[in-house]
C-alpha cells in the first residue's frame, strides 16, 4: 500500500512523543490538518498528505478502512512530514513522497 507526503512547514514542529502520544483529532487541530474521507477504494490507498498553495495541509484518508490503521498512518505521514525519526510501518505498507 502506498502514500504520498509533503514537509511539513517548519511553523508547525512537533515533537515525537506529543505525535505518537496526542489523540489523532487533538494532533491535526494542532497541527492545522483537515481530514477528508477520500472516496478512493482502491485496497493499495492509504492515504495522501497534500500541502496546498497557502501551507494548509490536508489529510486524504479512504473510508471504511480499520481506525487503527486510519490512526497509525496518519501518524506516519504526520512524522515523515515533520521529519522525526520513527520506526517503519510493516511491509505491507509504504509511503511515498511526490
């Protein structure tokens, strides 16, 4: 399964515990990140992390997909975007930065 990422701004910095430790709606509100429910069905979409023209971020995640999972790979895009140095996802995902 694949994803795309941005940078995330350096306006917007956190740290690895308050990523891996806030609840996900606190940390996007935090971080200024809309979720949108993507329509999306294809099983290989996890997700996309696009930076619009202003900065402003927005969090592409398909529907009906586990929230546990929905949860982990926000996080992952949230920390790659901010650069912070965490573990991998298992295999059967992957994210890809365009």
């Amino acid at each position: 399964m694949q994803s795309t990422a941005v940078c995330l701004p350096a306006r917007r910095s956190i740290t690895p515990a308050r990523l891996l430790d806030a609840p996900l709606d606190e940390l996007l509100l935090e971080l200024d990140v809309e979720l949108h429910l993507s329509s999306i069905t294809d099983p290989g979409f996890i997700g996309a992390l696009v930076q619009r023209e202003d900065g402003s971020l927005i969090l592409s995640m398909p529907s009906g997909r586990p929230r546990v999972e929905r949860d982990c790979v926000a996080r992952a895009m949230l920390g790659r975007m901010a650069d912070l140095p965490l573990g991998q996802l298992p295999g059967m995902y992957e994210l890809t930065e365009v």
